[in-house]
C-alpha cells in the first residue's frame, strides 16, 4: 500500500497565483521528499526536509513537516505555466521512498 | 551527459514474452532502485541494489529479475509478460551511506503488453 497520499488529487491555477498541496503518512520517518514529474517524464527530485525539521525553503518552494500529525505541505508561490506538473510526496524509512499518487497542477495562462 | 538513461522508451509486446530494460548511470552512485508506475501514477518501488548487491527486493513476481553487473548498470529482465505489468518503469540513482539522499530518475519505460 502506499504510504503517502495527497490532497488533492488535481489542482487549477491562474499563473501567479500560490499552490498548496498536502500529504499524509502513516508510519514514522527519516525525511520525506517531495517530487515533481511532468508528463512523460521522469520524476525530479524538490525538496527533502529530515523528520527533526518544520519548515524548509527552496526559491519558490516552501515544505512544512508536522511529525505529530504525520502530514506534510508543498507551497509553489507566484505559479508560472513551467510548474504545471505532478507533485508527489515521498516518506523515506530504511532508504525505501514510498510515494503517494500525486497532485496533478495545472497553471494558467 | 545523461545523469540516468533507460533504454528503450518504449516497448511493446505480446503476453508470454520476455524482455529486457536496461538502465545506466553516470553519477557515480553506489544505489540503483527500479519501480513501476500504474495507470494510476502510484509509484511503488520493486527492487534496489548497494553496489550490486541486491537490499531491497519488494513483493514482486518472480517472473521480474534485476540484475547488476556493476555499479552503473540496473537491468530489469522480465519473463512470460503478462497484460498486468503494463506500466511505466522507472530506474533511479542515489548516493548510499549517511544521508539522506535524493533520488535521481530515467525518463522511464513505457511496457505495453497486448
């Protein structure tokens, strides 16, 4: 079964606009990672924030970890159309990644 | 300068054959993991190597063989497919030791089984 799930499973946007998407988990952790794959591609790695840490920023990006409530956020601010994508979050336990079945993006022109 | 390449792209074939993907990187890193990628974009891991060592190996048919013959190469041989292993394959690449490290992914193997 898969480990992560996120919320929600698509997402439209207007270019410039902020995106929040979520993920729970249910076991405990080492990190969690978040991933973006465009269409028929292969999935680039974001962000990892490690399970003792809160808040994580990359440009754009910004990752909250909530170990209590096993849960985790991915913000994209100021959206552009390059950013329509999946999202996947990944929990990483004993150098396993289990993903969830993503957010898919859509950004608007 | 390829980070992690798959080949083929794409392979169709008829149920009962076998077939081959092979996976090579050039990062330098000492893990290589395959996973698959249903219809429904759930991502799951199948099997991965330290070094050639095989350290992972996930509830997978034994119809699926991985094989390492160095540390820059994860090849995934499949016997008598079937139409449910239709999926995206994906190889990925990660540094090993004391982490944590990211993953580097192929572009994938689009499996079509008819």
């Amino acid at each position: 079964s898969q480990q992560g799930e996120e919320d929600p499973q698509a997402l439209s946007i207007q270019e410039g606009e902020n995106a929040t998407m979520n993920c729970s988990y249910k076991t405990s952790i080492n990190n969690l990672q978040w991933y973006r794959q465009n269409s028929g591609r292969g999935l680039v790695h974001l962000i990892l924030i490690r399970s003792n840490e809160r808040e994580k920023h990359s440009g754009r990006l910004r990752v909250t970890l909530d170990t209590s409530k096993k849960s985790s956020s991915l913000l994209i601010t100021a959206s552009r159309a390059a950013d329509t994508a999946s999202y996947f979050c990944a929990t990483n336990l004993d150098y396993k990644l289990s993903f969830g079945a993503g957010t898919t993006v859509t950004v608007r022109a | 300068d390829t980070a992690v390449s798959q080949t083929p792209k794409y392979l169709v074939t008829q149920m009962g054959n076998d077939k081959s993907i092979k996976c090579e990187q050039n990062l330098g890193h000492d893990t290589m993991y395959w996973y698959k990628q249903d219809s429904k974009k759930f991502l799951k891991i199948m099997f991965s190597y330290n070094n050639k060592e095989l350290i992972i190996n996930e509830t997978v048919p034994n119809r699926f063989s991985p094989k390492s013959p160095d540390k820059a190469h994860l090849n995934l041989h499949i016997n008598s497919l079937e139409l449910g292993d239709s999926a995206v394959y994906f190889c990925a690449s990660s540094r090993s030791g004391t982490g944590p490290y990211e993953q580097y992914f192929g572009p994938g193997t689009r499996l079509t089984v008819t």
